[in-house]
C-alpha cells in the first residue's frame, strides 16, 4: 500500500494495542461491552486471553463494535481491508486511478463546493497529531495537509490521483474509497449539470469491477448516490413500496399517480403501513424506519416513536412463532449492530390481488397468486432481499388437520419462483422458534444470515 495514511498491521494487533491502552477498570466495562472473556494478569495478558481464540471475522465483528463507541481511523482501515479478504471483490487500483481522471477537467475538482481540506478529513485524519501543534505555534509543518495546501490548493501541481495516491486512497481500502466517491457526488459537494455526466464515466468505470452507482434517496430535491457491489443481479428493480404490518380485512389500494408510481389506500387505511421512501443500497435498517414513523407520527413524542412503531409491528403477528421470532431478533441483534440494525420487517404483501380478485381472478379464470404476504421481510445491502417463513400446519394441512399434498407442491412451487425471482426463503417450523432451545436457534441463525 502506499500512501501517507496505511494500514501496517493485522486487526487482531491494532485492537490490542487499543484496548492495552486503558485502565484495568476502564479495560473491564469496555470487555464487557465487547461481549468478551474477562481473563486476569496484566492487562496485556487479559487482552490476550479475550482476543486469541477469535477468528479473523470474529475480530472484525468485535472491532465493529468498539468503533461505533471509540473511533480509531488505523483500527476502521484495517478492519476495511480485511473484510475484503474474507468477502472478496473490490474496486482494483486500475479502476480508481481511472476514476480519479474523471475529476481533472472539472472547474470544481475533486471537492466540489466544498474546501478540500474539510472535504478530505473526512476520510484522513488531516488535522491531527504534531502537525496541529506546530501550526499552532507559527512553525512550518512539513504534515500532508500543508502539501496539499501547497500542490493543490495553491499551486495546482498535483493531479487528482497523484493527491490521492499521496493519501493512500489508490492502494488502501475499496470502502474508504467508495466512500469518499459518494460524498463528492452528494448534492452538498455539487448539483449542477456536471454531476450526471460525471455519474455515466464513474459507472462506466466500476462495472468493469462488478459495482454500480444507483440513487439511494434524494434531499431538497437533489438525489443521494451509493456505490454498491452487485452481488445479486437476479432480483430486478428497486423496491418502491413496502405495504406491511397487515392486520384484519385487506385495504383497497388505487394509484394517486400511476406514473410515479405513488399508491393510495382507499378504505381499510389502518390495516397496514406503506413505506414509501427510497431504499438505500444499505438496505433498510431500523433506524430508516423509526425516521419514517416519526413522519407519519408528528404528534407524537420521541421517546415513545420507538415503543409505539414496535407495538404496531406486533399487531400485526399472526402466531406465537412468530412473535417469538421478531421479539429475539432484536433481543439478540440490537447489541450487536446498533444503529445499523436492519428492519425486519413483517407480514409485507408480495403479491397484491386488487378486492375483487377473488371474484375476478378465481371465478373467471380459476386461479389466483399464492403466497400473497411474506411473514418477514429484510432488505439488507446490496440487493438482498430475505424472506422468512415460520410454518404451522395451516401451510401443509387442511382446515381439518389432514396432511395434503397439494397444499404443499403449492407451497414448494411458490418457493421456487421466489429463489428464481432472486429472493433468499428461509422456512422455520413453528416448534423450532417456540420453547427450550428457540432463542439460541433464532440468534444463532441471525448472525450467520447478517454477516454473511
């Protein structure tokens, strides 16, 4: 790697060179909040003891957790670069130095309307150390930001790659990288006419490379951008509306604007919600859907927007499975993403039969859509989209309790467009999410499915 800014070390020495830094008791809350063992000595041998048996993924998750509390630009990069060992795919140096050419001709540069130096320390650490200190007393530094000031800033003797280069950002991590792409395309850093031109080059660029640039919202009318890996082309477009939490008789939907595609529920409103923003490539996290209710619940006071959303949701279960299930997704995962906690969401209609399908559809023409609403939903990053299905026997048995085998060939068949369709099914039957066992199943599953 070159570059002023580098990772030289593993995840498992920058962590514990972190952690070696604290108190014994200070070593011990953070530990615990860690979810790691509490071994005895000095503190290098606790630190030992609670990092030796992880695996590297293992080490990441954990690293994960400690910067969402206490930031550390050295441990975040190489965290960056080792989730890309494990996980595969990034954007090649190639693909970056030709990215970077894209911003040369461009009045704005890299930047946009933004100064470059608060524009860049967002991803460097350009302010800190001796260099603010020698500033501070009149000496002159020789740190990298007053050579940017210098090349770029002033005297404009450095390209956009060579700047880059000298930041590391050519040889560091693929994320840091992407990153810094989606801010100077942001509407803050420019929103005029260069910008969609600019997009088409960039896109061009990244699909040798198996990534994409797609919007991901928008703000006072400008859209948002994200870089995302295409690691599932099968599912097509992007969701558009999430109709979800249905509870009693199903409301009649019409189109407010069919060309924008805007819906309106036209009698039986509150027997479900409609999400109706744009999902990021992120996917949809639980924090997304808090800001949304809160929209929707202006009158409402912050802290019981949490409560109120969760009671909602709840509501809408249908069996003691699934109520278990949502209650240990968030018992077991709220610790381990925080704020960035996707949100699963429930009974979300996949099909939608108009009212008078049943008359029209299945009277006509003997036949109807199956598996109308999904019992959970999760829109995870990049295209994910994950269906799980908690089983009782109404999904293999008669109203009278006998096994039938068309119920089951139907639901089988309706599984096998679903995974066609790009969808990820996951079935659990009803007896593994309830009793003895079920919390660690549930957990267990969970965490295997997110980090993947």
């Amino acid at each position: 790697m070159t570059g002023r800014f580098k990772a030289t070390s593993s995840v498992r020495q920058v962590l514990s060179s972190l952690l070696r830094s604290y108190t014994h008791d200070r070593l011990t809350e953070i530990l615990d909040q860690l979810g790691l063992h509490q071994g005895e000595g000095s503190k290098a041998q606790r630190v030992k003891a609670a990092l030796e048996n992880l695996s590297n993924e293992k080490l990441c998750d954990v690293a994960e957790s400690y910067l969402r509390v206490h930031y550390d630009w050295q441990l975040e990069e190489t965290v960056f670069l080792e989730r890309e060992k494990i996980e595969g795919g990034c954007i090649s140096q190639i693909t970056r130095r030709q990215i970077t050419r894209c911003f040369d001709d461009l009045d704005q540069g890299l930047s946009g309307e933004l100064p470059l130096i608060d524009f860049l320390d967002a991803d460097w650490p350009l302010r800190g150390g001796l260099e603010e200190i020698e500033e501070a007393f009149g000496f002159q530094s020789s740190g990298i930001k007053a050579e940017i000031e210098r090349h770029v800033i002033r005297n404009d003797d450095w390209s956009v790659e060579q700047l880059l280069e000298e930041l590391g950002a050519i040889g560091g991590s693929s994320k840091r990288f992407q990153r810094m792409i989606q801010r100077t395309l942001h509407p803050e850093a420019r929103n005029g006419p260069e910008v969609q031109k600019l997009i088409e080059s960039i896109r061009l660029l990244l699909e040798r490379d198996n990534y994409t640039i797609e919007e991901s919202g928008v703000i006072s009318g400008y859209p948002i951008f994200e870089i995302i890996r295409k690691t599932n082309p099968k599912v097509g477009g992007r969701p558009k509306n999430i109709i979800f939490a249905a509870v009693g008789p199903k409301p009649e939907i019409g189109f407010a604007d069919a060309i924008n595609n805007d819906i309106i529920l036209l009698s039986n409103a509150s027997n479900c919600l409609v999400y109706d923003r744009p999902i990021p490539a992120k996917g949809l996290l639980w924090e997304d859907l808090i800001e949304w209710w809160k929209a929707e619940n202006p009158a409402e006071a912050d802290a019981d927007l949490r409560k109120s959303l969760g009671k909602r949701l709840r509501d809408s279960l249908q069996s003691e499975g699934e109520r278990n299930f949502f209650n240990n997704y968030f018992r077991s995962m709220r610790s381990l993403f925080g704020a960035s906690l996707p949100a699963l969401i429930p009974q979300v209609y996949l099909h939608y039969d108009p009212a008078t399908a049943k008359s029209l559809l299945e009277r006509r023409q003997g036949k109807r859509l199956p598996r109308q609403r999904m019992d959970f939903l999760l829109l995870l990053s990049n295209h994910r989209r994950v269906v799980i299905e908690i089983d009782g026997k109404q999904h293999f048995a008669t109203d009278d309790g006998l096994a039938s085998l068309e119920k089951y060939a139907e639901m089988v068949s309706a599984d096998r467009q679903l995974s066609l369709s790009g969808y990820e099914l996951y079935r659990f039957g009803a007896n593994e999410v309830c009793g003895a066992g079920s919390q660690s199943k549930i957990s267990g599953f969970l965490t295997k499915l997110l980090k993947a």
